[in-house]
C-alpha cells in the first residue's frame, strides 16, 4: 500500500493561434481540462500500476471541489482520501498555441491549507511506502516521512514546484526524484558524482536525475552511478512523465525488485506517459508495462 501526501488541480487550457498580448482577448480553438496535479498524479499512476493507495488531499468549497471527486471515482481512488477547506480546488490556467509552446499558471488553492493534523498515524502505518509532492507544504509533508521513517517505512519525494528542502524532510527521505530543473536548484549536477555524495550524506539512500529524453541517472551510497536510457517513442506531450517514473520507480521497489529493474520499469512509464496524449488517459495499466517492458 502506497501513501501519498496529495495535491489535486484542475488543469485548464485553451488551445490559440498565438499566445495572447497584455490586455487583448483572444478568439481559441479548443478548451480543455483535465484533473490532476502531482499528487494526485502519483496516486493514480500508481494505482494503474496495481499498487493499493491510501493518502491525504484538500480540496476547496468552489464548484471544482465536484470535479475533484468524480475525478477519484472515475480513476477508482476512494473519496474517503479528500479533506475540504474554505475557498478554492487548485486549478490551472493556461495557453497553448500552434507550435506547441504555452505558458500555465496554477493556484494551489486549498492545496496549501493541508497541515501536519490532516496525516492520520494510523494510515501511514498500515502504508509500505509513504510519496509526497512539493505541491504540498512543509508540515504534513515532514509529519508523514517522520511517522514513516520511525515505522521503516520507505519515502519517496519529488520536491517539484523546485523550493529548498527543509533539512528535516531531507534526512527522512529514502528515495529522492528530481528532473533537471530541481537538481540545478540543489546543486546537483550530474557530471560530478561528488554533488550527489553530499546529497547521499544528507538523507536519501537513492538519487535519481531524470534528463526527459536523456534517460536518468541513480546515485546511491558509495556506488558509482548508473545510468538508464530513456526508450526511444513517439512523443505527444510530456505532461505526467515525471509522475510515471517516480510512480512506477516506487511500484517497481514494492514489487521487491532490484534498483535497475526499477528504473527500467521506470523509465519505461515515462515513455508510455510521453506518447499519450495529457496525464489522465496517459498512465500505463500494469499489463501495458509488461507488454512495453517485454516487447
Ligand atoms: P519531468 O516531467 O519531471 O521534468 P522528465 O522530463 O525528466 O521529468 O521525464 C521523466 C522520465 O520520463 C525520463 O527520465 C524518461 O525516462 C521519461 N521521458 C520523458 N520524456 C521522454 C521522451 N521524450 N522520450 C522517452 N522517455 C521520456
């Protein structure tokens, strides 16, 4: 059983001919909306992936608190794991134009007003691997990987939207996922394994770097890094890419296999995710990873 500290937002975009100027309206093409956000993205492709999952996430008292919970019952997450504060769902506004190039602005919304009293003990203890997302704040985030880490429980965090790391948060993290963006911003750099040793030192028992088509690279303790290519695919987008890999990096480790298998497994989810369209319809089942995996 998987436990993830939530996020939930509704993604909305409109597709134009060019991006908007200050103060003009545009006619657009298309509208659409898909829900998500990190969290919610590693739960669900998790969930795909057979995992059973549990976690906590706070939703607003606005019309898209509804969307949230058709989006749980569609993707057959149970409702019991949202929590409601006064104001906003997290949601996103954005462009996309011809080209493909877009600019999007999310509100975190009631995603913020998750506190350290909403992580329940006894959910986390009956957890195998607790994940958490910088979508969410501090508190709970530090909570749960605290309850975890006395239990032995292993935690995984993807510490995206980039912001520092709490110290505290860092020492109770076993498995730590960052993209390119995130590692610049802790002064990791890939070339030079002795930036990930500092990190190593820091909490985590396993790095890992995902370079989008360049693949990832896992540093663990004392061991010279390994590096998984990425599996060459057509891509439509990479919205979700990030939450497939570390969602199928984490399945891969429940399933008890060993850390390349992981990655491979990984690495493969990230691709599939990549040559769908969005996130929603985008995570691989299990079945469609073994067939990819054995193909
Ligand atoms: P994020 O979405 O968090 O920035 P990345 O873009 O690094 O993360 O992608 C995560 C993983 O998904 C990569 O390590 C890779 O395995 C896979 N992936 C991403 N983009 C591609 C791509 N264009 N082709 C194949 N695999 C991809």
């Amino acid at each position: 059983q998987i436990f993830v500290v939530g996020s939930f937002v509704v993604a909305c975009s409109v597709k134009v001919a060019r991006l908007p100027r200050a103060g003009e309206s545009l006619d657009a093409q298309d509208f659409v909306s898909e829900p998500g956000g990190k969290g919610f993205n590693l739960a669900l492709a998790a969930h795909r992936l057979g995992a059973s999952i549990e976690g906590v996430f706070a939703i607003g008292d606005d019309p898209f608190a509804a969307v949230a919970v058709s989006a749980f019952e569609g993707a057959g997450l149970a409702t019991d794991m949202l929590v409601t504060r006064s104001g906003s769902t997290g949601a996103g506004v954005g462009f996309v134009d011809q080209a493909g190039e877009n600019c999007l602005a999310v509100n975190l919304g009631a995603n913020r007003l998750l506190g350290a009293g909403d992580v329940d003990r006894a959910r986390i203890a009956r957890a195998d691997f607790v994940m958490a997302t910088f979508e969410s704040p501090d508190a709970p985030i530090a909570e749960a990987f605290a309850q975890a880490r006395s239990r032995g429980i292993r935690t995984l965090l993807n510490p995206s939207p980039s912001r520092p790391i709490d110290p505290r948060i860092l020492a109770d993290t076993a498995i730590l996922v960052v993209n390119r963006v995130e590692a610049a911003d802790l002064g990791l750099d890939v070339a030079d394994a002795g930036t990930a040793q500092a990190l190593l030192r820091a909490g985590p028992a396993i790095v890992v770097v995902t370079l989008g088509e360049e693949g990832a690279v896992v540093f663990q303790r004392d061991e010279t890094a390994c590096r998984q290519a990425a599996f060459p695919v057509a891509v439509i987008d990479t919205i979700g890419a990030g939450d497939a890999f570390s969602a199928g990096f984490a399945v891969g480790l429940l399933e008890g296999r060993p850390v390349g298998e992981a990655l491979v497994r990984a690495a493969a989810c990230g691709a599939i995710t990549a040559c769908r369209f969005g996130a929603f319809d985008a995570f691989p089942t299990k079945a469609e990873l073994d067939r990819f995996c054995d193909a």
